[in-house]
C-alpha cells in the first residue's frame, strides 16, 4: 500500500459509486479514497485531506473526464465552505444520488428493498431555502466554517447562496465578534433575526394556525416546506384518530405534538431539552410535556400507546429505545430521520420486535448538500 500524506494531489483516478456522507468511492493504489465534488464515471486528481488506516479521504481538484451531470457551481466558494456539497451537480441527479444512498442503506443495513423516489420540495432553483445559517468570525468579519474544520470562509459577494435573501450575509449592523464567535441569521414570522446561538432569543414560528416559540439557537427545521411535508407525511401514515393516545419522542418544541393534539389525540411529548419543553408546553397546552432522555423517561410513561412519533438526532434512537417503544404495541409509528444509515439500522432493531417498515418517503428537503429527510411508516407484521 503506498504512503500517502494529506496534501498529496493523486491520479488521475477513476470515481466509481456514490457513498453516504456526500463523496464517492475511487481507489489510489489498492487504497479506498472517498473523494468529494467529484461524479461517478469521472476522472479527476484528488487532494488527499484525511488519511486512516484503511482509506484515505479528498477532494476532487482536477476534472479530466467530467460526468454529463456536472455544472457550474453556483457558489464560488462551493468546495471549500462546509455548508453544500453538492453545487457541482444537477439538481435532478442530486435527487437521484440521494435516491440511490437511501436505497443502499435500507438494503444493506435492514434488508429493506426501496423502489421509491426522493419527493422534490423546491425551490426549483435549489438556491436561496435554509432559515437558519450559522456565520462564524475570524476576528475582523463574519464568515462560514471550511469543511470538517475550523477554517473561516470568506462569504462570497452576494452572499451565501442556500439562504434565504434576508439571511445571506450578516448586514453592517452586526458587528464581527472575537475569533471564533458564531452568529446564527434565522427567518423567523416576523422577519430575519440574528442572534447568538448560545443566547436565550426566542422566535416565533407560525405554522398550521399556531405560533410556535423556539429558541433560535434550539432544533427548527431548515427548510421552509420542511414542517408542512413532514408532518403531513406523519399524519397520512398515522391516520391519528380522535381518542387515541400518541408519544411525540424526541419532540423538540412539539410540532408533531402539536399536529397530534388538534385532530383530538392525546399526546405525551418526550424531549432532552429543557429550554424546548418549557417552550413546547406553551406552544401546545393541550399536551404534556417530559423532560429528559427518551432512553430514560420511557420507563415511566405508559405501557399502552396506540401511536409514536420518532424523530431523534442523526445517531438514530438505538435498539434499547425501538426495543422500549415497541413493546407497547403501537398500531404505527411514523420514523422521521436525517440519517438513512441510522433509520435503516433502527428499523433493523423493529423487524427484531415484529414490527415492519410499511413504507418510507425521502424528502429533498436539503438543495445542494448530500442531507435527506426520511419518513418511515412502521407496523406489526413481519
Ligand atoms: C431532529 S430533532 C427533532 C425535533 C422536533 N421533532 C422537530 O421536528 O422540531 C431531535 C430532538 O431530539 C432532542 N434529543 C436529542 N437526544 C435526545 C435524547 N436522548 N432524549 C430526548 N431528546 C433528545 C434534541 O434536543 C432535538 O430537539
């Protein structure tokens, strides 16, 4: 195997399939590479930036033979911000790439076959969607932080291109703190807010007839469709019934909750944060609220429930907590994740408890980056 040290510039290699996490497969002298910006069929020369035991990582710096898909970035700093790493790729292949991740995934980890498709939630542009942005300073002005690093990228002029205009760069009045000192731009009902992210601002979203406080700094969807096709997705796959009870697992400032309750279900929410507890018990007084860790409070809610919402962070919800919810027999469970890899596993762990994934929807619910949204249906049956 040869000696490779970050830096190098290797090949020209030949990029084979997409993998999870927005790179590509390509092998340098036996040696698995998993290059980014790059497109299956290309040849390019690769920048190592990571070297491990068994594979190295890079990025793709020269294109000799370049895929029919690729396009011009719409960024110019697309390659060395952290933010988006798919810009060099058509937005229909984009959704194909994704199609192809969840496919692999729920095969591989759950025997799970997929023939769906990853549902477009615009724009059709694919630019200018995400409400929440995170600048970062290096001491003299705001900036956007490198991939898997602590690099300051200058915003380009015009702005960072996935956020919403309001948000595209932090205007003359928001002076640039110490380095390292990050300030979050956020879209809230009444316009742009920018706040410290460690801070206690609250913002109100409204959504579905409610107002919803959150945090700006706490767990908001991204996406502006995000909270109508995702919780939409959850009650055409649960068909809540009025009478029925619900948990709302890892239930940030109770949306799910909040949709539950209005058609008449009676919710328990379980969430880590005490800050969203507290602001979820006001956004839906009609549920109750628990905090602490699911893993924990499960214990002690009741052993009954005819219908879960999951939607935990990337690691997943883990076999001890499929296992634990499970075991009250729900009539369904509606699995909203970030992760297809820790969805797939986690609907691994049902099968084990005779449970079975009905359906599963993927949602483009991130333009641009290699991020997919999955909603799973889970039932009794094998
Ligand atoms: C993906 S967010 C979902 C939030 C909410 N369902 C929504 O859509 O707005 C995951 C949430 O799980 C919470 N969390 C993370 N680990 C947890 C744990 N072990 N127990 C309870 N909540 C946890 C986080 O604070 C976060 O609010």
């Amino acid at each position: 195997m040869s000696d490779l040290a970050v830096g190098d510039v290797v090949g020209p290699l030949t990029v084979g399939r997409v993998a999870h996490g927005g790179h590509w497969v390509a092998r340098h002298e036996g040696r698995v590479v998993f290059v980014r910006h790059a497109l299956e069929g290309e040849v390019v020369r690769v920048r190592i930036t990571e070297v491990a035991k068994r594979f190295a990582r890079g990025d793709a710096v020269e294109v000799r033979v370049a895929s029919a898909h690729r396009v011009e970035p719409p960024c110019p700093v697309a390659g060395a911000c952290g933010g988006c790493d798919l810009q060099h790729v058509d937005l229909a292949h984009q959704r194909e790439l994704k199609r192809q991740v969840v496919a692999e995934q729920l095969t591989r980890l759950a025997g799970v076959g997929w023939d769906g498709t990853v549902e477009d939630c615009g724009p059709g542009t694919g630019l200018g969607w995400r409400t929440r942005v995170r600048y970062v300073s290096d001491g003299t002005s705001w900036g956007l932080r490198g991939h898997r690093s602590h690099a300051v990228v200058a915003v380009p002029p015009g702005g960072c291109r996935i956020a919403r205009p309001g948000l595209a760069e932090p205007g003359a009045e928001v002076a640039a703190g110490a380095a390292g000192e990050q300030l979050l731009g956020v879209e809230s009902s009444d316009g742009p807010v920018w706040a410290d992210p460690a801070g206690d601002t609250v913002v109100r979203q409204r959504f579905a007839g409610r107002d919803h406080a959150v945090h700006a700094g706490g767990f908001w969807q991204v996406h502006p469709r995000a909270v109508d096709v995702l919780t939409a997705a959850v009650t055409e796959g649960l068909e809540p019934r009025s009478g029925e009870t619900a948990l709302d697992l890892y239930c940030g400032v109770g949306v799910f909750a909040g949709v539950l309750a209005a058609r008449g279900v009676e919710v328990i929410g379980v969430e880590g944060s005490r800050d969203a507890v507290a602001l979820a018990s006001g956004n839906v007084p009609e549920a109750r609220f628990v905090a602490g860790s699911v893993d924990r409070v499960l214990r002690r809610l009741p052993d009954a429930v005819d219908l879960i919402v999951l939607d935990p962070p990337r690691v997943g919800a883990g076999r001890a907590v499929v296992a634990g919810i499970l075991s009250r027999r729900p009539r369904a469970v509606a699995y909203v994740a970030c992760d297809p890899a820790a969805l797939a596993r986690d609907i691994a762990f049902a099968g084990e408890q005779g449970y079975r994934a009905a359906s599963v929807r993927a949602f483009d619910l991130f333009p641009q980056t290699h991020h997919v949204e999955c909603v799973a249906l889970l039932v009794p049956g094998a």
